[in-house]
C-alpha cells in the first residue's frame, strides 16, 4: 500500500457502531486523541426490543440505547461519527488504510467491533419472533418469562444446561430439537408450537441457539489470528496478533475461553479496554 499524505491522519479507526465500538471511540476521544467510528448501520440485535441486564438502562431498545451513545460522542470534537459501509483495510502500525462506500480514510491504530452475524435454526416462522419472543440468552431475557411456560429448542447438552438456569425463573419448560418442530406461530402473546409428530406445546417464549460467524472480513484482511469459535483471538488487554489492531464486542475472546459473554454490558467492557490499550500502547515504547 502506498499511503496518500494528502489523506488526514486519525489516531484510531473504529470500525463498528455498536456497544463495544462506541465505548472504545468514548474512551479514545475522551483522551484528545483523534478517532472516527464509521457504523454500517447493521446490527446483531437489530430485531431486540428492549435490551436487559444493562444497569441503568434495563428495558431500553438498543436502538435507543446507539442514539444516545451518538449524542453523548457528539460532545467531543475529538470524535467523528459517520455512517457508511467499510469495503476494505489494509496497512500495518501506523499507517491503517480504511476504504468505505464513498472515501479512503488512515489511522495509526485500529478498533475493530463489528460483529457477529446469527444463522438461525431452520424453523418456519422462528426468524419472525428473533428478538421478540425467541431469544438465546437466559441472563437478557429470562425474567421476562418469569413463572410460565417456555421452549428450549437446541440440540445436545446445551439444552439441559438452559433447563437448569430457567429453573429458578420460569414455571416449566419444554425441551425438542429444532428439527422437531414443523412451524412456529404467535398466540395470543405467545407462540404455538406446531411438532412434526402432529402434537402442539404453547408456550411464553422461546429459547434457541444460533449459529454466529463473522460479520465482516477484516480481521482476516488483516491478517489476525482467529479461535476455534470463530472469534477473533485477543488477549487480556484487546490486542489481536497483529500490531495496532483491536478488538472489541462479540467479536473476540480471550484463547482461555470457549467464546465471548454476549451482552451488552459485555460489550461495553470490552470496547473500553479495547479504546484505552490503544491509547496507552500509542506512548509505550
């Protein structure tokens, strides 16, 4: 890559809008340094009505919960804020090359949050109650099932380990694999669970487990080492392997775990500690 220095140099790119890459920027631009998150616009939780187990802000969408993280960096004139797709990086330690849908932009130092994409189990009509009445998280969005019945539709032990949480938190619940169900329909607030062997369980809600992969490819244009997950390998203080580049959010994990805490609250921590190694590491030799 040949750099262009009639382009401006940012101390950090952020590429994500989401919990973790408007903490990081948060943290960054706090510090006078110059960074500029640029959002896609596309979100994990896009469907989820009212997020959870957020202090301070249990309950709210998330949507709102972006609008007000926007506001708060709009403070900041150290911090730019721009919606558009990033296309491509490149670039090494203090020379990053950012393409979006309509410039080319440079940074030093990179924060990567983008993501993770769900693909959810085949079930007709499950992809309709995403992040309404179909969830995957017990500690976001068990309460909300608090005394009734509810579904658990994953395959394997896992199923059992979500059994055992919601003890505590539901009335009862109902265990299949996604394959067993042949249709799922909302009634009366709830859904109705039409079984391939011609029987039907109602229940409040349903829990399941998507598969998640990668939202974008920039990690691996990169060059950053990945884990069996499918998580972008960082270690405690959000460095991935390649030199200047971080990351942040469902994203990425620590190797001595099996994969991320998916949560905001999650989220949040690790756009933090993402933002500041990156400040930190720009003054240590």
């Amino acid at each position: 890559m040949q750099s262009d220095e009639r382009i401006p140099m940012y101390d950090v790119i952020v590429i994500g809008g989401g919990p973790a890459g408007l903490q990081a920027a948060l943290t960054i631009g706090r510090m006078h340094r110059s960074v500029l998150l640029l959002d896609s616009g596309e979100y994990r939780n896009a469907t989820v009505e009212h997020a959870h187990n957020l202090l301070t802000n249990d309950g709210r969408s998330p949507a709102e919960l972006r609008r007000l993280a926007r506001d708060e960096l709009g403070a900041y004139d150290t911090v730019g804020v721009r919606t558009t797709a990033v296309t491509a990086v490149s670039g090494s330690i203090g020379d990053f090359e950012v393409t979006t849908a309509d410039s080319t932009e440079r940074a030093a130092r990179l924060v990567l949050a983008t993501g993770m994409r769900d693909e959810l189990p085949p079930v007709p009509g499950l992809a309709e109650q995403w992040g309404r009445l179909v969830a995957q998280c017990p500690f976001c969005h068990g309460h909300e099932f608090a005394g009734r019945r509810v579904g658990i539709l994953i395959d394997g032990e896992h199923a059992e380990m979500i059994e055992r949480m919601l003890r505590p938190v539901v009335a009862s619940a109902f265990i299949a694999r996604p394959a067993d169900v042949a249709l799922m329909t909302e009634v009366d607030g709830g859904l109705e669970l039409a079984l391939a062997d011609g029987s039907v369980e109602n229940v409040a809600g349903v829990f399941t487990a998507a598969t998640a992969t990668q939202r974008a490819p920039f990690a691996d244009q990169l060059g950053c080492g990945s884990l069996p997950s499918g998580g972008v390998e960082i270690d405690a203080m959000g460095r991935t392997t390649v030199p200047g580049v971080y990351a942040g959010g469902d994203m990425a994990h620590l190797a001595a775990v099996p994969g991320p805490m998916v949560s905001l609250a999650a989220a949040i921590a690790s756009g933090q500690l993402a933002g500041a190694s990156a400040v930190r590491d720009a003054i240590t030799p």
